[in-house]
C-alpha cells in the first residue's frame, strides 16, 4: 500500500481539479465536468461526505426570502398610499396559498391549510 496508493499525488489531482473549476477562463462544460469528477474522486477518500445535505442546511430558504421581499415591497406601497398595488401583492400571495395578516406590530404571514 505504501507505494500503491499515492495520497499525496491524489490529493494535489484533486486540488488541480477544484483549480478547474473556478477558472473563469475555462469553458463551462470543462468546468462542471471538473467539478463531477473532483466529487467522484474525493469521495473515494472520504471528502465530501453528505454534501448534499450539508448545502441544503446551509443555504436559506429562497421561497421565504421572497416572500419576506414581496411583504417589503407591500409596506413601500402601502407607506406611499398605493392600495391598488398593496392589494394586488396581498391577492398574489393569497392566490398562491400564502395569507398575509397586518397588525400594529407589523404584517405576518402564514401558509394557508
């Protein structure tokens, strides 16, 4: 094993792979075909294990983080006295089953059931 398996040559092919993936200068294709293979081949020595599930847990959530845009976008039309488009935006999202509540303390939203 000492000589058969090289760890330090795979670990600089990988670190040669990730160097591919982020030249801006290489073709796309050339790019996530690097980027497959730099997956594939670290996970033969462990790297990257569950990475799927570790950038899911560290991306946010798109679909709240834009409807927390939209509700902004509902208060400026409301602080600029424009109700056709605060109403608009409020049908909009309850069309898409998300109720939208104001209160003195600001507007909530929920999910509808």
């Amino acid at each position: 094993m000492d000589d058969d398996f090289n760890s330090a040559r795979a670990i600089a092919l990988l670190f040669d792979l990730a160097h591919r993936v982020r030249d801006p200068k290489q073709d796309l294709a050339l790019r996530e075909d690097a980027a497959r293979m730099l997956v594939r081949l670290g996970s033969v020595l462990g790297f990257f294990q569950n990475l799927e599930g570790r950038l899911q847990d560290s991306m946010p959530d798109p679909s709240k983080q834009l409807i927390e845009m939209i509700l902004n976008y509902r208060k400026e039309a409301r602080a600029n006295k424009d109700w056709a488009l605060s109403d608009r935006l409020r049908d909009d999202l309850l069309a898409l089953g998300i109720e939208i509540k104001d209160t003195a303390q600001g507007t909530t939203w929920n999910l509808r059931k």
